[in-house]
C-alpha cells in the first residue's frame, strides 16, 4: 500500500512525499534541504517505482559515490518516462499553468506569484484551449497594457514549453510569435537630476518650502529619507526597509546593510536581484546624516518610520509629495524635467560614476547590480558634456 502522504524506502536517505498529488522528493546535502519535484501521480504503482528508483539514485550518489549531481539535471526525469494523466481529451491552458505552478512554485519569488501569476490565475478561462489563445490575448489587451499582457504570455509561454518537455503538449507554442508581435513601447531615456538640482531638491523638503497651507504634517519629516537615498542610490524599498540595526561599524569602517525590501505591504528578505545581502560603505557625508537622524520609538526599529510610527508608503509618499514638488520645481524653473522617484537611484549611480572615484564593477556590486544591467538601466547621458579639442 502506498502511503498517504510521505514515506521514505527502506535505507535510503530521501524522502518521497505527496505534494497535492505529485511526486516530490526531500533530502539533505551539505546541510541544505534539497527538493526535487516530478509531475507524477503520488498514487500510481508505477510512478512509485521511478520515484523509488531516483531517490535510490540520488542517496547513492551522495553517501557511497561522493559524485552528486548538483546541477540536479542527471536526477530529472526523461519525456518517455512521464504518465500521461490527461487521457485522449485535448489539454487546456488552465491544466497546462496550474501544472508549471506545481513544478516552479519554489523556484518563483513570492512576489511574482503575487503580481504576475494571479493576473493570469484570474483571467484564465478553465475551458480555454492552445489553439484559443488569440482570443485570450484579445481579453488582455482589453483588461492591461501591453507590458502587462508581454509579462503573463512569457509566463504562460513558459508553461507551455515545460508541458511539451515532459510529454503533457504535444505540439507547438504558438504564444512564441504573439510576443513578438506585440510591440510595446521602447525603455524610456535614463535621464537623472543635476547636481544643482539635487541641492535644491533636498532644501526644499528640509525647509518646506511649497508646503500646502491644509498639509496634516511637516515634508521636512522626509528629509532624511529623500537624503539617504540620494546618498546611497538604494531602492525606495530598501530604504523604507532599512533599521537601526543594519548601520554597524566593522574593523573601523562604517557599513549599511542591504538584507530585504518592503513591497506589497510585507517585508521580503534578500534583495531585488536574489542576492541575499549587500554592504554598503558608508562616507562621512552619509555618516553625518545617519548621526543627525533622531531616533524615533518604533515597533520594527526603522530609520525611517512613517508619521504613524511604520512603514512609509512608497506609493502615497511618490503621488502626494514627491510629484507635486517636483513640479512645482519644474515650473519655478529649478529644475528642468519632472523625474520619478525612483530615478533618485539613477542620479547616485550616474554621478558616482561620472565622480571617477570608483571602477563600475565596485558600482554594481554596492547598488545590487550587474555591470551590464548598470550601464543599460541606470547610467544617464550626460547633457552637459563639452568635448575637448582632441587634434
């Protein structure tokens, strides 16, 4: 009799578990938990056997060969030995997406489940069928924009690949040559704020200037927030994130540490990229700010805590206060163009690497970023540029 949930053969270190339904295995190597997962059905004799066989495989290949796989790519399961559970009748999307989720939910940050899967979890038709996605598409771009709607066919295209790998599809991806048709609008210009502009930026919210007579509080309270992530280039998410506790000395140096991000309204640890920490040096200007930041009394310790004594809302503080006084710099002539928020992280880096006082590999590694992705996605042209005579 196959157990309900969980069980492991008889010697062999790997655990095989019902996972709603599908073959997962469990073990240890080098002190991490492993999982690999198999879509199988837990409950088919034969099934059972592959899934004995590959655990026998993998506890051997640790405990007796020392020549574990760690690529795991030797453990995975080849299309001929995958069950067909869906019989002669023709596979829908919906089965098809719920089993990629199945597969990859370990894999996927919770914060694109969140935001990308449920768009598609929401809209999906249960009856809808490969040969019927235009007409889903159609519904899409009715429903969101083009950069919305690209996002959920790479995830749906996605699926449907995995399905054809493992024998579930038979034929062709036809979401493939939708996305390319799909023109979406090219990635704006990287623009950043001026030197000047920064300065009169910062003394605007420290002296409130163009405070509205009916404000409920203070702008200056964000003086320091604005500051700090002028100083740092960190993402507005980091920085609502940021505690007391990430500001350390270590071997007579002063350090800020990057460890998680507040998005959707709860806290996600590691940063955007996957990387589970990064340092940031802290200079005697950024140390003079931090030092001259009052502490105040706040359940989770922030160095920046909202008027109500939590986390800062990005999105009320960008609408409410940052775009109105940017604006009203823009018109004042203070300023030339309106830039968002977050383009505050490609002021830092642009000027950081324009100051000559760092490599741009130093750069990406204390703002979280690929050299590539730097370049590409973060470094301004500089307007002001005068060539010099060069013959």
């Amino acid at each position: 009799m196959i157990p309900d949930k969980s069980f492991r053969p008889h010697g062999i270190k790997v655990t095989i578990q019902n996972r709603s339904g599908l073959i997962r295995l469990l073990y240890t190597y080098k002190g991490k938990r492993e999982i690999i997962s198999y879509p199988l059905n837990y409950f088919d004799p034969q099934n059972q056997q592959i899934a004995i066989a590959k655990a026998t495989e993998i506890h051997n290949d640790i405990y007796l060969y020392q020549k574990y796989d760690e690529t795991k790519e030797k453990y995975q399961l080849k299309p001929k030995l995958i069950k067909h559970d869906f019989g002669q009748k023709e596979i829908t999307i919906r089965e098809i997406w719920e089993f990629y989720k199945e597969l990859k939910k370990e894999e996927i940050a919770t914060n694109t489940q969140k935001n990308n899967w449920s768009k598609i979890d929401k809209t999906l038709d249960d009856n809808l069928t490969v040969d019927q996605i235009p007409n889903y598409v159609i519904l899409l771009l009715n429903k969101y924009a083009k950069t919305t709607v690209k996002r959920i066919l790479q995830d749906l295209s996605a699926s449907i690949g995995l399905s054809i790998s493992f024998g579930k599809f038979r034929g062709d991806n036809p979401i493939l040559k939708i996305i390319e048709s799909l023109e979406v609008n090219k990635k704006k210009t990287i623009k950043s704020f001026t030197k000047d502009e920064v300065i009169t930026i910062l003394d605007v919210f420290k002296n409130d200037k163009y405070l509205p007579e009916k404000a409920l509080y203070n702008y200056s309270y964000y003086y320091n927030f604005v500051a700090f992530r002028f100083l740092t280039g960190t993402r507005p998410s980091e920085a609502i994130a940021v505690t007391w506790n990430d500001i350390f000395e270590k071997h007579k140096k002063t350090w800020l540490r990057i460890n998680k991000r507040y998005v959707s309204n709860e806290i996600i640890l590691g940063t955007k990229n996957g990387v589970d920490i990064r340092m940031f040096p802290v200079n005697d200007q950024l140390k003079d700010l931090i030092d001259s930041i009052p502490k105040i009394d706040n359940p989770n310790n922030l160095l920046f805590p909202s008027i109500n004594k939590t986390y800062i809302d990005r999105k009320n503080f960008s609408t409410r206060i940052w775009k109105p006084l940017i604006f009203k710099l823009v018109n004042e002539g203070l300023v030339k163009e309106y830039l968002t928020f977050y383009d505050v992280r490609h002021t830092f880096i642009t000027h950081l690497c324009r100051s000559g006082k760092a490599d741009l590999q130093t750069i990406a590694n204390i703002v979280g970023n690929s050299v590539p992705t730097l370049i590409k996605n973060y470094l301004a042209v500089d307007d002001s540029l005068e060539l010099p005579e060069l013959f």
